[in-house]
C-alpha cells in the first residue's frame, strides 16, 4: 500500500475542517419563519443614542474632579441647552455676507466685482490685493504686470492654479467677468474691458486638473 504524502494529509485535514465550519454557521433552513442566524442579527439592530455617546466619551471624565465623579450621572454636553443656530447674530452676519448660503444656494449672487473679490479673494490675498506670507505665500495681484493679460487672469480663477481653488462652479461667467475686471483694472492700471463672453470663450464643461495651460 503506497503512503500518503503527510503534506497532502495536512492540507486535506484542513480544508475538511474549514468546510464543516462554514456549514455549521450557514442558514440553511427552508421553513417559512425558521430563525436563522441572519433573522437573530436583524432583530437586534442597536439604536445608537448620540446623547449617551458624548456622556460616555473619555474626553469627559479626563477633566472631570472626583467629586464631580460622585454625583449622580448627567449630560457632558447637553445640546438642548445650546442656541439654535437660526437665532446665532453672527451667523446671520455671514449669511448676508455670503448671500445665497441663507436660500441653500451655492456659490455667490452678486456681480459686483469689489464685492466678490472681497468675499472670495482678499482672505488671501489681502483686500489691498498686496499678498501674504506666513503659513504659506499668497502672491500679490495690485501692481503686478502678470494681471496685463485678461485671458490668463479669466483662466486662473477659473479654473484655480496650484494652491489657488478653482471658481469653475461657484461663479457664472458674468461674475468671473466682473471679479477680473477689477483686478485687471482697479488694483491695477490696465484698461481692457473683461467680458461675460470672453469668458465663455475659456470655459470648459470639465476644468483641467491643476493648471490653465494643460
């Protein structure tokens, strides 16, 4: 009788073993109504209770004294006790600012192109338009000969540049007319007049990914 290969036994062992296991967790029961194991998991679906989770956060306990700890349970962080947003003065300020964020719109409304420079360039790049540096370098656009060209200007706050965000989607093309406009002539002295249809002639249905040129 020739011998087998204790290898090959091994190898039969286990699978044999895995096989018999993967039966016995199966629901392989064909009654109508029969408990199987997925009806179990079903049936005890947790409700997930966010106030009992923020009480039972670490963070509570850590800066919590021991007398604190003696008295008897209460809300780490009772939201009930918090201003309701709508009623918040300072988010009533930015909602103005920003226009259509308070009717659930994205983007901006107005065509002034002060106001939306303003709103969406000066955090970076200073309302005088004379850039920043510090955690990063935010490069002029007032006194800078790069802003001559008003279809290299009308590309870049398209479509973003580098760190620079893209306003392919947060802008129509009368305001990124508008918001060039002013750079271009404002904060600095160069007299082409910008266009809704100059920019219509740069945008595409799908911006490049980083950088006009491509």
């Amino acid at each position: 009788m020739d011998m087998i290969n204790p290898k090959l036994l091994t190898v039969i062992v286990i699978l044999s073993i895995g096989g018999t296991v993967a039966l016995s967790g199966c629901s392989q029961s064909t009654k109508a109504n029969a408990v199987t194991l997925a009806s179990q998991q079903q049936a005890t679906q947790m409700v997930f209770d966010n106030q009992a989770s923020r009480n039972n956060g670490a963070w509570g306990a850590v800066y919590m004294t021991k007398e604190a700890l003696r008295l008897p349970r209460a809300n780490i962080v009772d939201v009930s006790s918090l201003p309701k947003m709508a009623e918040d003065a300072s988010l009533q300020k930015w909602l103005a600012k920003f226009e259509g964020s308070s009717e659930g719109k994205k983007g901006f409304i107005t065509t002034n192109g002060k106001k939306l420079y303003d709103d969406s360039c000066a955090g970076c790049h200073m309302q005088d338009g004379k850039g920043a540096k510090g955690a990063g370098y935010y490069p002029p656009l007032a006194d800078n000969s790069k802003m001559q060209s008003k279809y290299d200007l009308i590309s870049v706050v398209m479509n973003g540049l580098r760190g620079m965000p893209s306003f392919h989607s947060m802008m129509n093309d009368e305001q990124i007319a508008a918001v060039t406009q002013y750079v271009h002539s404002d904060l600095n002295h160069f007299s082409d007049t910008v266009t809704a249809a100059n920019v219509t002639q740069l945008r595409h249905d799908f911006p490049p990914g980083s950088d006009p040129s491509e």
